[in-house]
C-alpha cells in the first residue's frame, strides 16, 4: 500500500534473479567510497604496516569462514570464487607491493592500497574479455574486505541488515553476496551486473530476487517508504 500522498515510481532493469521482493531501503555503500590521504611519520611506518597485516589477515579468516559454510549450502562456483579470492590475498600485490609502498611513500595503508587497486581495475578494463572483466570485480571484491577491516567503522555487514532489507548498490560483489541472509535480505537492486556474473549465480542459488541497470542515484534523491522488486520482469 502506498502512504497517502505518495505516488508510485515504476522503473524497469535487467531481470537477474527471479522472485518478488518486498522491503524497505538499504543503502549499501562501501569503505572505498572516501579515502583519506594521511602522512604517516616515519617512526610510525612499521606500525602502519603491522596494521595492514592485521587486516589483511581479518579478510583472509572472513573468506575461509564463508568458503567452509559455502561447502555445505552454496553453489560449487562459490567455493571456486571464494579459493580464487584466498590466492590473491597471497599475491606480492596484496603483501610485499603494499608494504614497500608504504615505506617508501609513507602516507596511510587505505591511500595507498586504493591507488594500487584503481591502477589495476584501468588494467585490466581495458580487456574487453569476460574473463578479465570477472577478475576486476573479484580484485575489487578482495580490496573492499580489506578496506573494511582497515576501516570497521564505516564497513556494514550484509549479514547484519534488518529483515525485509532490499539491498541498493552500485555493483553487488561475491562475496557480499555470500554474506548475504536470505532470511534478511528481501532482494538486491544494483547500477551495474550480468546476468551471468558471480554475484548473479550467488542471489540465484539463494533465491534472493536481483534486477540491475536501475538509477541508484536516482532512488537516493527519493523518500522511499517501501520497494517491490520483481526479479522476473525486472521491475
């Protein structure tokens, strides 16, 4: 029903995942969003570094806890993507590259790591391959965990939403996806994704409805009181 005084707001997307959802707003922005640039005196520069291990070390616990529940109730392709984003945080990118930057810049681990990702994400967009365009999203699905845990404050959790939550984004990544309670989560609207992206199969295997290439920012400059999302039509 809507309030008195409302009106209702149709927009059409590409159908991802089918279902109907029903919910309220939840605005899902992520640790990248504002990154600070911050010098960091040199007495304090192992310091700095030690913070980022911690980190990195958090997010490599996360994606083993999600990789072992996945074994038991997710698709294979989860435990495939969730191996792939082990072996990167293993990759001298994530580890020495990180730390040497640090010492040798001497500004703050979210800086820096921010600009070694985007320097990547250039990379590798501009391979018009599926393939590659997947390893850009499993990059920035890897460095928005870290960034979280360098950044805890500002990170919400998918699993911690309210019920009836439909959840708004610009780009729905892996392992938020698999985070994500089926039990809470009302359906996914996004700006961008496929049909056959990671974070598709994922909602799918959850049956948790999903339609993209809907306006975000639009909705932002709106007072929603409730959404219905229909992952069949797209709508």
């Amino acid at each position: 029903m809507i309030p008195s005084g409302s009106e209702e707001l149709i927009l059409r997307g590409l159908p991802i995942s089918k279902g109907i959802g029903i919910g309220f707003p939840v605005f899902f922005a992520s640790a990248e969003d504002h990154i600070p640039e911050v010098a960091i005196p040199k007495k304090e520069v192992e310091i700095e570094i030690d913070r980022y291990r911690r980190a990195l070390d958090l997010s490599r616990k996360d994606v083993e806890t999600l990789q072992r529940h996945s074994l038991n109730d997710g698709p294979p392709e989860v435990v495939s993507i969730l191996g792939t984003h082990l072996e990167m945080m293993q990759d001298p990118m994530l580890t020495s590259v990180i730390e040497d930057r640090i010492r040798d810049m001497q500004k703050n681990t979210e800086s820096i790591f921010h600009r070694l990702i985007e320097e990547y994400k250039i990379r590798f967009s501009s391979l018009q391959d599926h393939y590659f365009q997947e390893r850009v999203r499993d990059i920035v699905d890897v460095s928005r965990r870290i960034l979280g845990h360098l950044r805890p404050l500002e990170r919400m959790k998918m699993g911690e939403v309210p019920h009836n939550s439909i959840i708004l984004a610009h780009e729905l990544l892996p392992s938020e996806t698999v985070e994500a309670n089926s039990s809470l989560v009302s359906a996914f609207i996004t700006s961008v994704g496929g049909i056959t992206s990671h974070a598709a199969i994922i909602a799918r295997a959850k049956g948790i409805p999903y339609v993209a290439n809907i306006d975000i920012r639009q909705l932002k400059k709106l007072d929603i009181h409730s959404l219905i999302v229909d992952g069949s039509l797209g709508l």
